[in-house]
C-alpha cells in the first residue's frame, strides 16, 4: 500500500490493486492555500463537516462516502469509524470528530481526524492496534504537540504521520511540526509526498515520518 500526503489532513491511501481512499479532503481558502485536490478515488472519509476536511465535491470518480461511526464496507475496504470530539469539552465548542479505522493490504491505518482530546478506554478499545496512525499536532483546533505525543504513548503505533500543523500554505494560528517532534528520537523526514509500506516490512513501533505535502 502507499500512503500520499495532499496536505493538510488530506491523505490518499492506494492499495496494491488499486483502490484509493482520500481522507479529510479539504477546501481551499484565503487561510488555507494548498492546492485544490483534483484526484479521483473510491472511497473519502470525512471526519466532520468544517470546510477543511469534507470538500468531497474535489473527489472524482463517484466514491462512496463514510461520514458516520459504526462498521461499514466500501470497495471489499472495511471501515470502523468511532466517536470522539473535536475539543476536550465533549463537543462543546467544536462539535463531534470520526475516528476512521481501515486495514489496507494487510496494514492497519488510523486517521485521527480533528481529535481534539486524549482517548478514553473505549475509545482506544474500539482502534485497537494500529499500524500507521495519521495524527493531528498542530494544537488550537486539535490535540497539541503534547497531548499528541500522548497519544501516540496510548495506541503505540509502528509508524507516526504527523498532521494538521503549520506550514506556509495551511492554518497559521496552529503550530509548526516542530514541536511535536522535538525530542524524539526516531524521525524521518522524507523530500517526499508519499511512501510505501508492506504488512512483512513495517519498522518497529514509534517511527516518525514527516512527509511533503503535495499540493
């Protein structure tokens, strides 16, 4: 499978015989200035309805749309979506966010969404393991560097994609990816939008990659 980072929270996730997912995809706007997404797939998880994350109008190609908790299938892709919010006061002041939960060739991938709160124990029942988990650490709208980190310290991942976080095209009231990074030991940048992974070869869990953002 193959993992490329749009920007943003926008991901697209193909797997080895072609099916595409895009998550989060996003609506460009004057605080927002990636590209507009112009790639077709099969199936778009939305993780709530703010403008920056459910633009499934730039999605071509007719695919189906998970928008909801609970168990559904997509393209022979089963997907969990669990609830959770999108702030530590319970929805309170941002509303709800879906956790989606996929394995793809074998590989099991977690999208975070706009998380904006550590998981409780249902909650991190309900992800169970996960092999790639794609994670926002931007703070302000979402979890922080610190809160993200303990996140991570609660799932284990094998491999960490940071998320949501400054840069010179997406929000600039949310912090840089730095801070999130600084004092880890085990991170990759890669000159790279997207790489690759395989069930037999992933790294051992806490690897960090920073990927480019494409658009």
């Amino acid at each position: 499978m193959q993992i490329k980072y749009l920007g943003h929270a926008a991901f697209v996730i193909t797997s080895d015989r072609g099916v595409k997912i895009i998550t989060d995809p996003y609506t460009t706007s004057p605080d927002l200035t990636y590209g507009e997404i112009r790639t077709t797939a099969d199936v778009v998880t939305v993780s709530h309805d703010h403008f920056d994350h459910c633009n499934v109008a730039a999605v071509g190609g007719d695919p189906q749309v998970m928008r909801r908790a609970g168990v559904s299938a997509a393209k022979g892709i089963k997907l969990k979506g669990i609830i959770s919010y999108h702030d530590d006061e319970g929805g309170r002041m941002r509303g709800g966010n879906i956790i989606f939960c996929f394995e793809v060739d074998g590989v099991k991938v977690c999208h975070l969404g706009d998380l904006g709160h550590l998981l409780d124990d249902k909650q991190k029942a309900e992800i169970g393991s996960v092999d790639i988990l794609l994670i926002p650490v931007g703070g302000y709208y979402t979890i922080d560097a610190k809160t993200a980190t303990e996140v991570c310290d609660q799932l284990e991942p094998r491999v960490i994609i940071p998320m949501h976080y400054r840069t010179d095209k997406g929000l600039h009231n949310i912090a840089g990816v730095e801070e999130f990074l600084r004092g880890k030991a085990r991170v990759k940048w890669l000159d790279t939008s997207q790489v690759e992974f395989k069930a037999g070869g992933l790294p051992d869990a806490g690897q960090i990659i920073v990927l480019k953002p494409a658009l």
